[in-house]
C-alpha cells in the first residue's frame, strides 16, 4: 500500500513540472512534436529509474555521516555529504551516456531530432532533483528509491507528453500573436499546474481514525460532548416546569 501511495503521490501530487516546475527547459524546447516527447520522456524515465536507486546506495553507504561505518570503527565518524552534488552528477552523467549511446544507435532520427537535449539530461534539474529529494524525503529502503525514481520519471513522461499533444492541437488555432509560441505554452503549463493541484486531495483521507490522547476519536469525543450538553439542557427545562 505504501509503494501504491508512492508511486501515485510521486506522478500526480509531486510531479516534477507541475508542482516543482523542474526540467522546464527541456520540457519547452522538446514539446513541439509529441514522436519527440515521448522519446525524450521515456528517456527521462530510464535515468531516474537507475539513477536514484543507485544515488540511495551511495548516500546511504559513503555519504551520510557514519555510513562509512561498515569500513571499521575507525570511519564511523566520516561525514562525506559535502560530495553528494559530485557523486550524483557522475552518476546521471554515466546514465546519459549509456542513453545517448543506445539511442543513437538503434533511433538515429530520434537522435538528430532531440539533438543537443539528450545530453544535456545530465545537467537537467529535474534528473538532479529527483536523487536530492530522495535524499532530503530520507526515502527508507532501496526499493522505495526504485519506486520513486520510476514513478518520478513517469510523472516528468505524462507532463511533457501533456503539452506535446497540445501544442500540435493549438498550432492550428486562431492564438493572438503576442502569446504564439512560449507564451500560450506557459499559459497552458499554469493551468495544467492548477489542474495537478486537485490531485493533492487523494491521499488525505486516512486521518479519520487518528486517536486523540485519551484514546478516542475526534468525532466520537464531539458526539458526547453534544450529549452531555443535550443532557444538561433537558435537566434545566425540566427544573423550570416543575
């Protein structure tokens, strides 16, 4: 149930576009035709996936402090945080690579038409974002990571696609000059944010059993106050008749 939760709240509540606006410049430059997105997206979704499990490993065995403990005592007390930027970059750097390399391969249109943007994955911030939220959420076990990695780049995938399907749409529409191009684009991007917005509302709904100190819940403790205060009332009306 916790994977289920994850893996819903990491696409529709905490998408990566919609609700932290990050991978904006690929998510613009790559949004024209949606062949183009998909690759890019499914792109996307491979390196989020492999990178930020294996990003969980590392700040969980070399970065954070005391994980070097596994070393001998004498490391226990190492703090290597300061070179998670470095670890996590190298790391989506080799990702983009392996990427780039297979895709230009076996896609070598794709290739040409993502152009310098399949690269520059290494540097997207949405990519970078993933491994650092994983790290500051303090995601709990390696499968977690994989979950939330995958689910992540799912979210990144549907956003991009999103506005992909709409900009071939409105290329034939009777948009006013001054919000051709990027400005409809922005525009259609906030309203779709406020759309995702609504999505916050679906995983609040177990706190209608939490107990309150004493024990009971909050809406059977309210009913029998109403009834003490009911009890009291009659007792007062009945006083005043006798």
């Amino acid at each position: 149930m916790e994977h289920l939760e994850l893996f819903f709240k990491s696409i529709f509540v905490d998408n990566m576009v919609f609700a932290t606006f990050l991978g904006m410049c690929s998510y613009l430059a790559v949004s024209k035709k949606v062949s183009t997105a998909v690759g890019l997206g499914a792109a996307v979704i491979f390196v989020l996936t492999v990178t930020v499990p294996i990003n969980w490993l590392l700040d969980q065995y070399i970065l954070q402090e005391g994980a070097l403990s596994w070393l001998g005592a004498e490391y226990a007390s190492y703090d290597l945080s300061f070179l998670s930027f470095i670890l996590f970059i190298a790391t989506i750097a080799t990702m983009v690579q392996l990427v780039e390399i297979v895709v230009e391969r076996f896609s070598p249109a794709l290739y040409n038409s993502l152009g310098i943007f399949l690269p520059l994955i290494a540097v997207n911030c949405a990519i970078l974002g993933g491994s650092l939220f994983m790290q500051s959420r303090e995601i709990e076990s390696f499968t977690f990571a994989l979950n939330y990695g995958f689910s992540s780049g799912i979210g990144w995938f549907l956003a991009i696609l999103a506005i992909a399907a709409i900009r071939e749409k409105i290329r034939y529409s009777n948009v006013p000059a001054p919000l051709r191009g990027l400005g409809i684009t922005f525009i259609i991007t906030g309203l779709m944010a406020i759309g995702f917005m609504s999505f916050g509302g679906m995983l609040t709904g177990g706190d209608d059993g939490e107990k309150n100190p004493e024990g009971g819940t909050p809406t059977v403790e309210v009913e029998k106050v109403i009834e003490k205060d009911t009890e009291a009332a009659q007792a007062v009306v009945s006083e005043k008749n006798n």
